[in-house]
C-alpha cells in the first residue's frame, strides 16, 4: 500500500453512537447480538495485538487492520471528498489487507482508475471502482461489482482475494464491509469461483427479480468453487469483488449477500 493510502486511512476512522437504526437481512443475526469474535481469525487478531487506539476501534496485528465492531465504525468522507468527488465508498474485509475507499468510475468502459489513485496520479496499485454504468446507476443493479488489481507481489489492492478460493477460509471469513456516508453495509460471502473474462457476470446491468438475473445467480453458483448456505433468490440484490486470477489467467469473483444495514442516524 502507498504511504499516501494508509495516512488516509488512518484519518477517516471514526467511531459512530448509538443513535442510529439496524436493518437485517431475512434470517441474519446482528453483530451486535452474535458473537463479538466473529471469525476464529479475527479472535487471533484481537488476542495477539499490542496496539490499539484510545477508542478501542482499531488493532493492528502484523500489518492486518481490526476493527472490534465494524458495525460502528465511520469514514470520513467529507475529506475523503475534499481529495477527490468521485469517492463513492470505503471496503473492509477482515482477515486481509482490504481497507480502501472505492472510487466511481464516471465514463462506461474507460476505467480511469485501474492505473491512479485517489490523488489521480499514475499508481501501478490503482484503486478499487465501482464501474461506470451507460444507462441507470450501480443502486439500481441488481449484482453490483466492484473491481481491484491482484499484485504477483505485495498483499495490496484485492491481492488478498486469493484467499477465497478455499471455501473453508470463507466459512472462517465470511464478511464483507461497506462504508458509506450514510451507514454501513456487512455483506456475506456466497460463493467464489473463476470466471471468463467476458462472462456473464461482468455484464452491466441486470434488473431485480428479473429471469436473467435469476439465469445469473444459478449460473454463479454452477460455475463457483463453492457455494455457502446463504444462496440468494431473484429479489435479493448481490456484491461481487472481482480481480485477476493470475494462476489461471482468468478473473476471480467472490459473490456476497446483504445481511445488515447500521443508518448511522436512523432513516
């Protein structure tokens, strides 16, 4: 990661009060009410550390970022936006190094930010997008996508996603954060698998509820490595954080279902 990215990551943490309002998805249980250890990973992180800030919010243990309620943590994205405007969201993964903020590519298929960072300048890291959409917008996509670099070195950008070709380091991993200025998102890992570059899956965009759209899911979960318990149906909405499989020449994509919604504020 360049110095850069962690002197911005360590200025937006914050932590957010109690004022605010859960919504869970069907069958989910809060984090607030399940075990505070959520993974057997995260446990390791939490015992081992010897840092940690004044809060309580945030441990380091070897280079890995841990946040003991990721539920109440809050970005700042007013200087995030201060840098650039097209800062659409910030990503955590527990257990990896995944803790950056997610640009919004603004012209369809030119992927501005494959090769800069949030400054703009030239990075051969790049930085995790949302892509550009022709006609209606990421909210209104069914599958929503997210795009990061795989590095042959270093354990930056969605290098780490490589993890998640063994499905037990997914039942020992299974969330997915996603941080916006209004709340946060805990997503749950469904599937992983490799895919053709020019899938299906890569398509923009598909409609809630549609056939296509239910094509798609079981189409995932036919092609996957693995599927988890938590399957969607045609009128639940998806995350896919998707980067190149080096060791395949191909891409890998790890699918995620909603599971919470913490409103910072209520709605």
């Amino acid at each position: 990661m360049e110095t850069a990215d962690i002197e911005i990551r360590d200025a937006v943490n914050e932590t957010a009060d109690d004022s605010g309002e859960t919504v869970l998805a069907e069958g989910e249980e809060s984090v607030e009410a399940a075990d505070t250890n959520e993974t057997s990973t995260q446990a390791s992180f939490a015992q081992a550390s010897s840092a940690q800030t004044e809060e309580g919010q945030t441990v380091q243990n070897n280079g890995l970022p841990y946040y003991a309620d990721p539920m109440r943590r809050k970005i700042d994205f007013d200087s995030l936006e201060a840098i650039n405007s097209d800062v659409a969201s910030w990503i955590y993964v527990p257990g990896t190094h995944i803790d950056y903020y997610i640009m919004q590519e603004q012209v369809p298929d030119e992927f501005y930010y494959l090769w800069r960072n949030i400054y703009k300048y030239q990075s051969e890291f790049g930085s995790i997008f949302f892509p550009a959409y022709r006609e209606g917008s990421i909210e209104e996509d069914a599958h929503q996508l997210i795009f990061g670099h795989h590095m042959a070195y270093g354990e930056v950008a969605f290098s780490d996603l490589m993890s998640y070709h063994d499905r037990s380091y997914a039942q020992e991993n299974p969330y997915v954060y996603l941080y916006y200025p209004d709340r946060v998102e805990r997503w749950k890992v469904w599937s992983g698998g490799t895919f053709d570059p020019y899938d299906d899956i890569y398509y923009l965009d598909y409609d809630l509820g549609s056939p296509e759209y239910e094509s798609l899911l079981e189409h995932i979960g036919e092609k996957g490595d693995y599927t988890l318990s938590n399957t969607p149906s045609a009128s639940q909405r998806v995350t896919m954080l998707s980067t190149c499989d080096n060791t395949h020449g191909y891409r890998f994509a790890l699918t995620c279902t909603w599971a919470e919604t913490y409103y910072y504020n209520g709605r």
